[in-house]
C-alpha cells in the first residue's frame, strides 16, 4: 500500500509540476470575503443552525477553475472565527451525493470533494491543503513550495483537532433517487498553523491567502454503485474543478493568486471594510515577472539578466509606476520592487521563495 500511495504522488508532481509553466489569459483580481468573530458557541454537525451562520454572507458563486465556465452545480461558502477555531461552511449543489473513499489521507479528489487551501503569511510557499469528500473522509498536507518547484509534501502531517461534519440532502450512494446536494462544515484551529509552540498565530484583523476547490467528476453506474466515468479506451475522463477565486489555469496550486480573507474583531452582525493593500499589487507584478523567467528559461536555458529581456512593459500600481529590479547570480536571480506605498522592499527569488524586508 506504502508503495502504491508513492507511485500516485510521484505521478501527481510530475503532473502539477507541467501545469506550473501555463500562463493566465488576462489578469484576475483573487476574490476577498470578511469574516467576523463570533462569541456564539459553533456547533459541527453540519446543520449550521447557529444564528452566527445565519448572519454571515455567502461569497460568491463558485466558477470553472480557469475562470471561464459557470459550473453546472452551484457552490458557496461562508466563514467565521474565534480565539480557537477557523470555521469554513460549504454548500454544494449536486443531485447525486457519492463517495466510496473512507480512509484518511488517501486522495480524496478521486470522489467528488471539497478542498481548501491556507497560506497564512503569503509567500506562497509553506502552505496547506485539506480535502472532504461526503463520507467526511479527510486528507490534510502540508506542502514546502507549490509543485513548480521541487519542494516537500508531507503527507503525514494532520490537522490537530479538526472538526468536520456534512449533512446530505438526499440519500447517499443511492442512484435511484435525486439529492439536492450536500453541506460540509469544518472548524480548523488555529493551532495548527503555529511555526512555534505558543505562537499567537490568529489573524486579528488581517487576512490570509485562501482558496476553496470542488472537485466534481462525470459518473456512471456499475451493479448499482457510483463510479468515475470512463472513455472508450478505458481512461477516466477529466475532472471538473469549480472554485472560489479563479487561478486561470488548470492548477490550483498557484497560492499567489489565491483569494484574501479578512478577519475582522468585529461581532458578526456588525460592518467592516477590507480592501486589498497596494503592496499585495506588487507581489502580484513579482510573480507575473517570475512566471516569465520561467518561459525565458524553459527557451534559454538560461535565466535572464536585464528585466527588458522578460518584459518591456512599464509596471503601474493605481497608475503609480514601480521599477523592479533583477540582479543575476551564478545560482539563479532575484527580482525586486521597493514600495513606494510602505517603502518596503519586496523580493522574489528563482525558486519562487518571496521575501519582504523593511527599511
């Protein structure tokens, strides 16, 4: 089995890894959701009967991964906090509600799931991803970089005191009838996330970088069970992957464009205001510029030592132009932008490793 489950993920790195190199058609703003504390104890079951569940907002409407298609089933999320916990309430439409995967930390996208995706301090490397499948069969991993690059996936990692529930709307493994879908309540702590012990980690009044992905495959019947659908040559055919914020390709392992969620120390039921700071506009410049050192190399074989190589575009934040700066080393590069919205100077290396320094 050990040696089954290596085989899959070597396969599944190489294939992230090819997707690492295809380009977003246009620019997509990532989506932002406010989520408010609450002092209402949060029950998870799955019912979301709390009257903090009540007054929280729904985002919006999942899209196709790309950003192109609306979905056939809807999709939505809400989100709240406390000192503890990092709730996450997903509502999935779907008429057939099914699943046959039971063990944990198998991979839980071969049913139809939902997955979400944390980097809480932005760099996008050091992140993680969990997936729920409607059996509550969870898979939880910690990943050092995004499959890009060569990184580390620590598949054994678990989340510490996850709590999950998911309440069908229908009868599952049943295709007799037709659902109306299924929700998935999840309470994370955010203990967690600590990189010490003791660490105060909750991010009172800033935002994250997360995502949230449902996986949902085309189906057939077989002895009056469910089973991902085939082609004629016997090959199972692709997934759709529906999604909060779109990444523009076909990877949801891009954590740079993943969506900001603000946690405001307001009582849900109250109004704040989140807007995404200018000086996230230029990491997003930084990574556009890495992403065509990347197409640069993949034709050199070299990396490039003038920015006029990669790009001849004059780059404006809120029509404020910024210049960034490339400095080549025998080991790779660095490219850089100082802020003049902070004076910060924000730098991104060849592995993708994102640096910020203050003056």
């Amino acid at each position: 089995m050990m040696q089954e489950s290596s085989k899959i993920m070597s396969s599944l790195l190489f294939f992230y890894s090819l997707l690492g190199f295809a380009q977003a058609n246009g620019e997509m703003i990532p989506q932002k959701y406010v989520a408010y504390k609450t002092s209402e104890t949060i029950v998870i079951d799955g019912e979301a009967s709390e009257s903090a569940w009540d007054k929280a907002e729904w985002t919006t409407s999942f899209i196709d991964i790309e950003g192109i298609i609306k979905p056939k089933y809807d999709t939505k999320v809400k989100m709240l906090w406390d000192e503890k916990y990092y709730y996450i309430l997903a509502k999935m439409e779907e008429p057939h509600v099914w699943g046959n995967l039971k063990q944990r930390d198998t991979i839980i996208f071969y049913n139809n799931d939902f997955e979400v995706f944390i980097d809480p301090d932005g760099d996008a490397q050091n992140y993680y991803e969990l997936e729920i499948n409607a059996l509550n069969t969870a898979w939880d991993l910690f990943l050092s970089k995004p499959y890009r690059e060569k990184n580390v996936v620590l598949n054994d990692w678990n989340m510490s005191g996850l709590k999950s529930a998911v309440k069908i709307h229908g009868t599952l493994n049943n295709p007799s009838d037709t659902d109306e879908g299924w929700v998935l309540e999840i309470a994370i702590p955010w203990a967690v996330y600590q990189k010490s012990y003791g660490e105060d980690n909750v991010p009172r009044d800033n935002f994250w970088r997360v995502n949230f992905s449902r996986v949902n495959w085309q189906h057939t019947i077989v002895n009056r069970k469910y089973e991902r659908k085939k082609d004629i040559k016997g090959k199972f055919l692709p997934e759709y992957n529906w999604v909060w914020s779109p990444q523009g390709v076909i990877n949801m392992h891009e954590p740079e464009k993943w969506a900001y969620v603000y946690f405001s120390s307001k009582e849900i039921g109250n109004s704040d205001n989140f807007s995404i700071p200018k000086d996230e506009k230029i990491k997003w410049e930084l990574f556009n510029l890495y992403r065509k050192q990347k197409s640069y190399y993949k034709t050199h074989k070299s990396w490039a030592k003038s920015i006029k190589d990669i790009s001849k575009e004059t780059i404006a934040i809120d029509t404020v132009i910024v210049k960034p700066f490339l400095e080549h080393y025998s080991s790779g590069y660095s490219i850089s932008i100082k802020s003049p919205f902070s004076n910060k100077k924000f730098i991104i290396k060849e592995d993708g490793q994102f640096l910020e320094q203050s003056n």
